[in-house]
C-alpha cells in the first residue's frame, strides 16, 4: 500500500511522550483514522520525528558528486570564481545530470525530501543546466523534490541574450527568477532590479536573488528590492540568498533593514559560508523575518565543501550563532525545515494531520541534540514511503 | 606480536604512488628493515595514511559524554558561564573520570592519538579534575596519550589559594600551566603573569594561556606575554590559545604582533569555535608563527557542540579561513597533526622512519579531499598495534 505506514512511538518535538504516527495515502492521517491490517509499520522506539528537511539554497547543476577530485584553482574574488567557472565547466561535463542526481539521491538519504536549486542560465550554455537538473530531479522523483530557480549568474545586463534565456528557462520548468548582486556583479542594479520585477510579474513567478554585495551598497539595494518587491505585490515571493549586507552594517541600519524586509514580506536565506556573518537567528524571528537555510555549493568549481546534509547546515547556523540554549538551536533547524518550507511556498508541511509524509527518524533525546551531534538518519519517508534506512537508499 | 604491523598499499601524502609501511616496535622502521614473518599485516589498498590526530586543546574534564542532555542554562558572557559551570559542576558529577573516559575513548576510535586538554584547577575543586583525568587516561591507556595543563578557569589573582593548587598540580602530573585573560578575567594582567612565569620558571614547565582578550587589550597582553618568553628564556614553550586579540585588530597591528610572536617563539592554538575570527593559516605559516588545533569543550556546561573528530575541527579551520586550494586546506590538518605536535613538544611524530607509529587510514584521495569530506577512520593505530576500526575499537 504505497504512501502508507504506522510510525510506532516516534517522539516529536515539544510533545511529552513518544506516540504513533499514522500515515495513510502520503499524508499524516487525522487523529480519528484506523490503520488498514495490512499496513507498513516503522518501530520508532523512541527516535525523534522531525519533518523531512528542505534545502533552500543549492546549486546541484555545478557539483562534481561522485566524480573525481578536481583541485580548486580560482583566483581569491567572486568574480574569479564566476569566470574559473565559465572556462573549465565544459571540461569536466557540466551540468551534469548524472553527478547532480547523484548528490539529490545522497541528500535524500541524509533525510532531504525538498530542494531548492540555482540553475546556471546564461548564453553559453544556454537551458542546458536546465534539462540537466530537470533530467536529474526526473531519476530521483519519489525521493526528493526539486524546484529550480533560472539563475544568471553571471549578471544579466552584462551579459546580453540572458534576460530571453530566464524567461525561456521559466517556460522550460524552472518556476522562480534568480538574480546576482545587481551592482557588484552585473554594474547595473536599477535595470536588473527593474528587468527581474518586470519578468516575475508577467509570470507570476517568485524572486530569489544572490546578494553578496556588503556594508552600504548591499543595504541601498535591499531598499530597491523592498520598493519593487512591494510595487509589483509579490510579497512573501521574494527571497534574498546570502543577504551579507546584513552582517557588515551596523546595528541601528540593519535593524531598519529588517523591518523593511518584514514589512515587504521578503525572506532571507543563509547557507553559514566559509566566514561571511550569518543572520542572528533569534533577531529575525523577532522582527518577523522567515530565515531559511540551505547548502549553496556542495564539491563543485566554487569549493570542496559541503555534503548536502542539512543537519550540518542548522549546525554551521546555530553555531555561527553562537548560541547554545536548546531553544535558540531550534530556530537553526526551523531554517531548514518550517522557513525553508515557507521560502519554497510548500503548502502542508510539518508533522500535523493533514501534512504531506515526508519524515525523518533520527536518534536524538532533543532536537538540539539532532542539530550538534548530527546522527544518522534511522529512517526517511517521502510521500509516505520508507525511502532510505541508516544512510542508504531502500 | 605488540606494536609491529605492516600496512600494505597505503598512499602517503605527497607520493606519487601506494607504498608498504612496515612498523617494528611501535615505531617507523627504516626502509631497510624487513617484515618478520608472522607480523601482523593492515590492507590500506590506497587509503591514504595520516599521521595521528593530534588535540591541542580540549576540557575533558568538563565533558557530559555519555551522559544525559543537560540543555545549557548559563547567560552570554564569559564569566556568566564560568559562574554556571562553578554553580552546576557537582551536582551533575564533574568533574568525572567516566565521562572523561568515554571522551578520550571516542576521540581513539576518530583518529585521534595525543591529547592535551586543560583541566580546572580552582580553590572549590582542588585536584579532583587533575585526578579524575589521569584516572581517565590511565582508562584509555594504549589508545590515547593524555597531556594534562593546570588551568585556572576562574582566574588566578582573583581567587586566592589558586596558584598554590597550580603547584601542586605540577607535582600531581600536570606537565604544564594554564592561565586565562590576565586582564578580563584576573583584572590584574601583570600579577597573573608575573606569578605563572615564575612558576613556570621554577618547574621547567611550559604554558599555555587562554587569551580571549579582544582589540588592543589582548594586543596589549601578548606583548607582555612575550616579553616574559624572552626574559625566561621559554621560547617554544609558551603557546596562546584562542589568541582573538589577532581577530579584532588592524592588519598591521596583527602583522606587528605575528612577528613579535615568531621572534619569542610562541604559538597559537585555535578551535575555530563560534564566531570567533579564526587565524589565518597561510598568514601564520608565512610568518614563522605556528598554529595547532583543538576541539575546545566537548558536550559541556560551556555548551553543546563538538565530537573530538580533529578532521570536523580542521574542516572548520579551513572553512572559516575560506580556503579552498588543496594546499592550503592541508595546511588546517597541519595543524591538527604537525603543528599540535610541536606545542605538545612531541619528539618523533610523523611519518618518517623512527616516528612513534601512530596512524590513521582514511578512504580519501586527497588530504583536503580527507578535510573535507571528514570520512570514517578506517583503521587507527597507537604505538604500532591496531586499536580501531570503522570507528569502534579493536
């Protein structure tokens, strides 16, 4: 009966004692079903149940997963990185579909059940990226979902023919506008911010937008975000990645920048990186800003970093935090679960009846502790079915 | 036959292909040597061979390991969690060679071979964390060698009583004298130091300081610090832990101070902890200054996080360096392994002929790739004899 099992006595976070946990047709069950005899059944015994995790930010379309051992050999800046990339991608065959479903089927294992993923767009290579994650997100469909946002990153008004290529990437599958830091990278912010708007409002399409650029620049830009995002009514659909204006400001402007952000419904993702300042998270829950977190780059052209786990990721948060009460290193893997799921628009997410079935059992006495020590992951469930036990595919 | 094995096929760093490693008596033969008989043999097929981990810097005496999830409770500043750690250590039983045991044990069994770990010493606790932490290391005998330093958490001035204790824990078995911020903790920068020199004098021992100290202040005190290297002619035996002072000033001041640190012989150790600056592994190495690594508390009243994996503590050396070249990834396991070795005052480590078999296999075909990618140990091997496999021990 697919979509369908008994956790027996998971324990779920906040609730006093372990319970059983129904799923029935890929949904929690309401409280007053009946199991079928016949149904699936999951000893918890005690395992923490949390909701499957939700990468916010990745970029499966650049990573060497289960290829060779590529040296890094960019120069120290951003736009070194960018253009290594364009020069070597091709190489080393990519996009890849085979490494990108690679690594979409590892995180399944590490109890990833949604991604969001930053595809390359650009006149060189064109949709490639595109119909390579879409044929990657194709072979591990019923392990993961994959959302993918057309992504230029190497600047949209720098780099003519890009804009057409979004706007065929949006009829090709991907269902969100990305963007790079409208000044630093593409020289130009009023026209990308304004060509950007204007495509996701034709569309109706969100916005999720790469915004490196620091101190004042990067805060002047998030008001022109803010101004837009609000002038074209796509509250709570824009999303900004990174968002590391915020860590080099100082407290009164960030403050500000904040409400701005909470007042025009925009959410911020932050993926902890190397040593970029990550957003407090117990600050943006006060101030009402969704934080979301995800795993930017995993073994690719930008680094060698990552693993696609998102237990790792809340822990690189909480930790960059510095906090270490039990309460304030939930808000870290809330990033990755609840404030991802709101960034990505999933409707039904959570452990409630009604809930789509994606789960996780891991061995854990408090959800803090599944953040610091980062166990293996007993049991993944997606859309109902057990799909990997203690790290490997079922 | 104890301490003799012969690794077979093992890849080292820097050869350009796999190669038999034979070891007799616990230590390197010499490539003329050959292999009695009925020696003991290990299969590495190309695993890459380590040298074994090496902790500059931990608590184990703190540690709750193996024991029950104690959600942190201490306010946000420092001497906030020294006053919880005071109000909160007996009544959860610390310190305790038990938990401390199952540490160092768990540390074996991730690679890690030589320890140092700083231990209370304060008039309320006396020598019950120097006991219980040799009792301890007499546990984990054959698996991990434990160096212990006399470390007055609380301060030294403030709290009298306490520099006697530091005495007679050099005569208990510590090897080596703590101290911590002269200034923003003691609040009487020139007394601590004058006394923990003296007496480090008086014994021929070393020491190793906490220095939390930010900004000027801290910069201030390392200069101190130095002068009184150079005046005890204990060049190469003092070691600054955390050291942030080199996070929180100008470029020039920090270039100022590396060199004032290589000219009196002084390292660094760092933990990489929180969001603390961590020092530059390339600036450090150019600059003649060493640099070890250390986990810091592990699963303590001081907070939650850490594992004693010294491959997870490179990886956030490196990562928070923002690293990404193989060769300077490489330079954070130095610190794990060559670097924490010449604070410890290790003779004999590495893997040279003549050095101290202690080993680790790792299924990586790099050593940043091993940084990286933190993969299961193997095979672990102390003084020649295979003490764990595949993470448990033999």
């Amino acid at each position: 009966m697919a979509g369908s099992v008994l956790v027996r006595q998971a324990r779920l976070p906040g609730r006093p004692a372990a319970e059983d946990v129904l799923v029935l047709d890929g949904r929690i069950a309401e409280p007053e079903a009946t199991a079928p005899a016949d149904i699936a059944v999951v000893d918890a015994e005690g395992l923490l149940l949390l909701p499957g995790f939700v990468d916010a930010h990745c970029h499966v379309d650049k990573t060497l997963w289960s290829g060779p051992w590529v040296p890094h050999a960019a120069g120290p800046r951003l736009v070194d990185r960018i253009a290594n990339e364009r020069a070597r991608r091709t190489e080393l065959g990519l996009p890849s579909a085979t490494h990108a479903a690679a690594l979409l089927a590892h995180m399944a294992t590490l109890g990833t059940t949604r991604v969001r993923t930053h595809t390359d767009v650009d006149p060189a290579t064109g949709l490639a990226g595109i119909e390579a994650v879409a044929k990657a997100a194709a072979a591990v469909a019923g392990l993961v979902d994959v959302e993918q946002v057309a992504f230029p990153q190497d600047g949209v008004i720098r780099r003519p023919g890009t804009l057409e290529l979004l706007e065929e990437a949006l009829a090709a599958g991907a269902t969100t506008l990305g963007g790079i830091d409208p000044a630093g990278v593409d020289q130009d912010p009023v026209r990308q911010l304004d060509a950007l708007f204007d495509l996701a409002a034709r569309h109706g399409a969100g916005i999720d937008m790469h915004l490196h650029d620091t101190g004042t620049l990067g805060a002047w830009e998030m008001d022109l975000v803010a101004e837009r995002t609000v002038g074209h009514g796509l509250q709570g659909k824009v999303t900004l990645s990174h968002a590391d204006a915020l860590g080099t400001v100082p407290d009164s402007e960030r403050h500000r920048l904040l409400d701005v952000l909470a007042e025009a419904g925009i959410n911020v993702v932050t993926a902890a990186v190397y040593n970029v300042p990550v957003p407090s998270v117990v600050e943006l829950r006060d101030r009402g800003v969704t934080l979301a977190c995800g795993s930017d780059g995993i073994r690719d052209l930008w680094g060698p970093y990552g693993n696609g786990d998102m237990l790792e990721r809340a822990m690189h948060v909480a930790y960059r935090n510095g906090v270490r009460r039990d309460e304030d290193i939930a808000l870290a893997l809330d990033a990755a679960t609840y404030g991802a799921a709101r960034v990505l628009g999933l409707s039904s997410y959570g452990l409630e009846p009604g809930s789509v079935a994606d789960l996780v059992l891991v061995p854990a006495r408090t959800v803090a502790e599944a953040v610091v020590a980062r166990p293996p992951r007993a049991v993944v469930v997606k859309n109902g079915d057990v799909i990997a036990r203690d790290g490997r595919l079922v």
